[in-house]
C-alpha cells in the first residue's frame, strides 16, 4: 500500500492544484461588513418552541455570541444585530486573512455557530438543542464612513419595520385569527395605521415594547464610557468591556457619543 | 423615538445599499470543492489534550461532523478529511446558493462547527469543551473529474507525508528528545529512513498503524453496497447509508468500485 | 518646481497605491473564449454606407483583422465571426497575460481595431474612414471541449436566425415597405415562412445566397491541408497558412476534419 | 446544409451558454481609473524612429487621443499620460457599461487604438505606420478623492524619475558609449547627481527641458477657464474646451485652481 503511495507521492502536483485558488481580495481602505443571516430559523424556531413574535432569550443568545465575536476578532469595532441577522463591522484597513473574502466570512460565521452551541444551555437551561444551527455569511465593503452609516440605518429601519408588522401579526394569530388571515389583514396598513390597531384592539403601546425589540442591539467596546473600563486585577492592566445596548443608530448623537468606534485613526 | 424612524425611513435606499454586494459566482459544470480548516487547532489541541500524533476521538469526532453535513447537504457527494482539515465535493451542476461562493462555504462551516460542538459530548464524555472550535473554509473548482481526483490524491498524499514525520516525531519527543532536536534529527530525512527509524528504534511497523491515521477518512453514501442500503421502517422506504472509510483513493480502484459517487449523470 | 517634486516623490507610496489592483485570473484549463462586439456599429454601417442586410467588404475587412490577430497571437487556436462580432477562443493551458481577464481582452480588442483602421483601404479604396471604429470585448471561460463547442454552434445559430431574418427585412423594405412596416410583416414568422417568403415574393433562394452571409466565418490554421503549408523561401522553413472559412461548423465532420485545432495536446 | 441547422437550433442552449459569464463589477462610489500601456512599444518606437529620450510628435499624437477619449466619454473626468501609458479617471458615480471591467476597459483602449492610427499621419505625415500599435487596459477603483490624488501624484512622479533618467541615459549614449555602458554609469546615483551630470558634462540645465517631458500631459475639459470655453455657432450654444496641459498635479495648487473635476456633484 505504501508503495503505491509512493510512487503517486511523484504524480501529483500541488503548484498545479493551487492554481485553481481564486482568492477574492476585498477593496483596501473600505469599511467590511460581514453579515450572516439564520438558515432555516423559521423551522429552527418552531422546533425549539421560540416565542413570537420575539424571543427575548433567544435574542440574548444571538447577543451574547456577537460579543463573544468582538473579544475574539480584534478589527471588528462594531455590531448590530436584529432577529436572527448579525452585522459585523471590520475596520477600514484591517488585514484580517489578507483581507481574503473567504476567510473573513468563514471564521466569523464558524466561531459565531460555534458559540450559539456553547452557550445555548446558558440561556435555555430547560431546553435541549436539537438541531445545529447554521447561518449563512458574506461580506460587503462601503467606500466610506457616510454609506456605512447608511448601511447601519438600513438595518435598525428593518428592524422597526418587521418588528412593527410581526407585533400586529402575532396579536392578531393569537387573538384567534389564521395566519392568512392576519396576513390579508395587515396588507398595505401603514406604521401609523398598525399602531392605532395595536392600540384600539389590544390595548398595546407600541413604544412600551421592550425596546431590544423596537430598536435591536448594537455591540462595541465602550471606550468612551469610563464606568465600563475596569481593572483586570489578574493582568494587572485597565480593560474595556464590550457593551450590548439597545438604541437608535440612525440619528447622529449615538456616534457623537462615540466617537472612537467609527475613528479611522484607532 | 418613533418619529424620528418615521422621518429617517425615507432616507435609507436599500436599493443603493444592496448594489454594493457582490456575489461571486462558481464557473458552472465544474467541480466545487469547500475545503475547512481548524483555526487555531494547535492551540485547541492542546487546550484538550488530544493524543499525539493522532488523537483517534477527535479524529472520529471531526468524521461524525462530515457525516452530518452530507446528510443534510445533498449536492455534497464525497468528502475526505484528515487531521482538521475536511474537503466536502459538490457535484459539477450543484445550484446550490446559486453557487455563490460565499453562501456554499459560510453555511457548510457553519453547519460543521455546530455539530462539532453538539457531539463532543458524544467523543469526549469526560471531557469539558473549553473553547469554540472554529474553521476557515473557501471554495475551488475543478474543471474535470480528473483534476478533482488530483485534488483527492494530492490530499491523501499529505496525509501519509504529515502520519509519516508525525509518527517519527512524536516518538522522539517521548524517548526524550527536546521538540527541537526532533525536527532537527528529522530534517532532509526519505520516506525510507523515517519508516527505518521508526522500525529499528521503536519497533513500530508504519504498515501496523491504525488504517485512519495512515490513509484519512472518505465519507459518502454507498450506493453501490446493497448491505449499506436498509429499510427505514418508519418512512417505509429503502434508504442509502453514509459511511466512513479509511481506503486508497488515489488508485484507480476505488473509483471503478463507486462508480456512483463522481458519476455527472446523478 | 523639481523641488516640489523631490519632497513629494518620498509621500507616493507605490506598493499602497497598487495594492488596489485587482487581477481577475482566468480558471486554469479551460478554453478561453475572447468576444469582441462592434460599439454603436449600427451608425457606424450608416455613416459608411454598408450595404444591407450584408456588406461583403465590410465583412472581409472584419475577416483580415482576425487572420491578423491570430497570426500576432500564437494563443488564438481558433475564431468565428458574424456581422461585428467575433470570438477568439485560445488554449486551454494558456499563460497568455497570465490568464489576466484585464490582460488578454484589452490587448486582442486592441490590435483588432488597430488594425481595422490600418486595413480599412484595402477594403474600402473609395470611403473615407469617418468615424473610430470601436469594440467592447469580455473573456469567458468554458470547462469543456463539448461546451465549447456549443457556444459556436450557439454563435453560427445565430448568425443564421439573423441573416435569414435581415435578408426578408431589407428585401421587404427595398420593395417599399417602411421599416416598422417590415418588422410587423415579420413578427412571428418561421423559418419556413422566411424562405417561402424570399422564394416566392422576391424569387431568392436563399441557400444560393452568399455562404459567408449564411455561415460567417472561421479562421483558423489549416495544419491538415497540406495545400495550406507553404515554404517560406526567406524564413528557409515550413509555414502554415491562416485560412478563412465559410463551413458549418455545429457538425462533427468539421472537428473530425480539423483534428488539431481544438485539440490540448497541440 | 439549413436542415441541419433547423435540427441544430434546438440543440443549442443559450442561457447556459451565458450562464458561463461572469462579469466583474466595480464596487459603486468608487473613482474608476482605467490605465492603458503600449504594448512592445519598445520594439513599436525602434521600427518607427522614435526621437530618443522623447519624441514630441509621438506624445502630442497620444494627447490627441486622449482628447478625444474625453470628448466621447462623456464619464471620463480627468486624464495623465506620459510616455506609452494613460491613465482615465472616471466619475464617482458612473454607470459606464453598469460599471462591468471588461467594457468599461474594452471600449476605452478599442477607441484609444482606432484614433492612434488615424491621427498618426497628422503626426507623421511623412512616415508610414509599419506596424498595428495596441495597448492592454485595466481598470482599478479608488474609494477616496484623497487616494486618487495620490495615484496620480504617482505617476507624475514616476514621470519625472523616469525622464530623468532616459534624459541620462540618452546623452550618454549620444555623447558614444554603449547602452550597458550608460547602465552602468548611472546605476546608483541619485536625483541630484543626474541633474549635476547634465549640467556639468552636457550642459543641460534640466529645468530649460520641454514641461511636456518633465511633467507629462493632464487632459481635461476646462470649465473654470472662461477663454476655454467658446461660443460653437453651429449648434447655437457655448461649449467646454478639451485641453492638454502640463503642469503640477501633485501639489494643492492644480486641484484648487480646477474644482470642478473632481467635484463629485458634478
């Protein structure tokens, strides 16, 4: 057997095989965006009984992997997620892996899926996992601060907007309505036309709703903030901590308040 | 709150956002080949203190999660691993994610690296899992079935070149040789002197080795050895198994043996 | 001034400026095909008054610029060309610009206007060149001899649907029939209808129709006649001639005649 | 023969023939430049007599195609030539071809090549054109305004090391030794150095040479300048000048004087 190795050992040629790598190499100088969307949550939900139209606990898993993401990659400065989606935002010249599409998406997805696993019990003690979860990724460069920004905006309007739609929508299933009936119900209402029903018909203050849920969570190193700096006594050396806080990215004031995580110059 | 997102609706254009993605997309009728790797696994090794050269749980660990993801990915037709590296084959005209690349490599590493946390358990009872596992993964095409079977053979090639000094090594390193006058005594050594080495001065016959450690592990479905093919009696239907097999898929042989598994006609 | 220059030349960077390039490299083995359209042609033709549906000379100048690109390019195994169009396939281990997509696009699209210009005279003693003649060009690869052969048949398919239906358009509009006249006439037509139409109304039988019209253009090396190797009495050697044909090419008996053309090990 | 095609016809596939396109889009908000380099022009300038280190008439002829690249290109903002390179900027925003590579490069260096050989008896009106002069293109992207301006710092700077010296190298060699010879001697040795060795052994003082050679050609539509544009009475309304300049692009100064070309609103 081994002979046969060795003469095969002669015939194959790695420098031949290599050419057929075609790395994608992003844009330097742009921000990247690696976002990664649930595969098949819809079943993974039903399947392990999530509540609607949010999981708080679920959400807090998501969360809670995203911060475990940005301890771990040094060049991701901000994150935002909604759902079952999580953005993820590299530095501008960061050389994470050359800066090779592949890799970039791939580690963070991996790492990410693995965390959901590790720390599901943590946050569904009385749940078992029965399915692996998976998300699917990619990234996406903006040539400047101004279109990421908009990028960022994009997603937390998403976020309202399909928060807003599915709040009425489970209200209406659970008050004992199809789910194409609700559906048909809500077709073409406008915002101000879902809060009224929230209203009227269940007495719901939109803007009371957990506001993780109104607004998403944004994860970063709070740099800023000197109450979330805090001396690591085992290495003896000042460390930030990554915060999860729940609030409107949209509006300039967030990043005037944090000025250091969209600085070009850290 | 609500009215500012009112107002910034209008602001965001997704359609502008979105035509910053750029999906690259696989060359049609050929071969997709996704290749993982352990990130880190030196250091993930070690944490775990995994057996050295080889660590037979871990090994039958990382083929339970390549059994898995041919389960659940049906372009996925043949996969070989060895040590943490596993490549999954999707067939010539796979539609899947479009062949977008980022999509096939980002759900199939994370899909591995889920299962990977869920059956630790079932590999290492004893043993606690203390750090996410994580793989970077990129997908190659192969424009003809005799490139990809290069590919195949190049990798078990590796296989038997990484077991070989791996073997050499790691019995020096316990007869008491610093890790460094190890590869020192094994530099510029043949294939023969190593297999000496090993035969003179630990009595090990390379040939008597566990079959996995030498050859790596080929997972798919056996479709041509009816006693792989059982009745699921619950769906009442005759169903194919997936296997591993630890077998020479540089010679013709096997190929001639599954005609099924590179067959474009499937 | 050269002052200005001298503290300016140590701020350029050039390693960061080039880090910008992006080289998209050709799949290794696989054919080549370079497709280069005429640009606003349409004017182009009316400016220089082509004759319609077809212009013998302006077709045969279209010709001159491939036999010439094949002579420059030693790549270039084989080209087809229709109306202001044509397709130069090369080799499939071709190293040509280092399979650079940029590369090897821009150089053929180049030479073969360069050339149009240069040869124009030749073609059309009388006009006066009036305009640039301009091309768009792309590269796209195909895994396959089959494939390949599929897109010129793909190619000489058209060049028939489109000659068959131009000949019934400017016969129809030479009779008096306005141009959107013409186009209802022929809405939906067959190609039977087409032919029924030339024999009868005009008494064209169109398979006496010129055959370049009918089957565009091949050019190629003709190694297997040896009619078409000549001595070069300079050069002291044997040397092969660019010939230019007018044959089908969708049939096998083309390929079987010319064995070497497509063939990889050449 | 046409019943073989009508069989034929249906055989053929088009959109999977298509399929096989991939086409490279450049990432949007970005300044595309597209830089084309006379192939073997080395070889092209001997066979055609080229005055040595510059030839005036042959610069002059690349301008005028520049100009008119700029006159059709209505996207193309800004151009830098020197020697047998150009280098064409694009707006931000263009949507040139839908910002594809390959015809955004294509059709540029196809029209670039055309204009070359029908201007060149306006240059050389007692030479003949000898040979098919051709250039390869390719296009990259620069995110910001800043990096484009430090691209074409770049090339003005490559432009004077250059022409430094080839200024040498050239009055070496006339002065009787050998193109190794003058290699050699001028291997090493700095700006200065040069400057002092045609001052002092030929008597040049570099400044006294054409601003052309030193500087390079900047191509662009004056909008600023009011002499520049003029009233075209033919069509009854005023119009822009296309004008060749050679000046100082590194510095502030340029850039502040001619706002417009670079203004992103515009």
């Amino acid at each position: 057997e081994l002979g046969g190795f060795e003469e095969d050992i002669n015939k194959v040629k790695p420098e031949y095989l290599k050419s057929f790598v075609f790395e994608r190499k992003l844009m330097p100088s742009t921000w990247i965006v690696v976002r990664i969307d649930g595969r098949h949550f819809h079943g993974f939900s039903e399947v392990h009984e999530f509540e609607k139209p949010n999981d708080g606990q679920a959400l807090n898993l998501m969360n809670s992997c995203a911060v475990a993401v940005i301890e771990e990659f040094q060049d991701v400065v901000f994150s935002y997620g909604v759902s079952d989606e999580f953005s993820f935002v590299l530095k501008k010249d960061s050389q994470f892996h050359e800066r090779h599409a592949s890799g970039i998406v791939s580690v963070i997805v991996s790492f990410f899926s693995s965390k959901y696993v590790m720390n599901w019990k943590d946050f569904f003690p009385q749940k078992e996992l029965k399915k692996p979860p998976s998300f699917d990724g990619r990234a996406v460069c903006y040539p400047s601060t101004e279109i990421l920004r908009d990028y960022l905006a994009w997603r937390q309007v998403d976020c309202h907007i399909n928060n807003q739609y599915n709040t009425c929508f489970w209200m209406l299933v659970k008050s004992g309505k199809s789910k194409s009936e609700a559906q048909d119900y809500l077709q073409g209402t406008r915002a101000q036309e879902k809060n009224e029903l929230l209203a009227l018909q269940f007495g719901i203050d939109y803007q009371t709703l957990p506001v993780m849920f109104r607004q998403g969570s944004s994860v970063f190193w709070d740099k800023e903030d000197p109450t979330k700096i805090y001396n690591d006594e085992r290495e003896g050396k000042c460390r930030k901590k990554v915060v999860v806080e729940h609030c409107n990215i949209i509006q300039q004031s967030f990043w005037k308040a944090h000025p250091s995580i969209l600085d070009e110059k850290y």
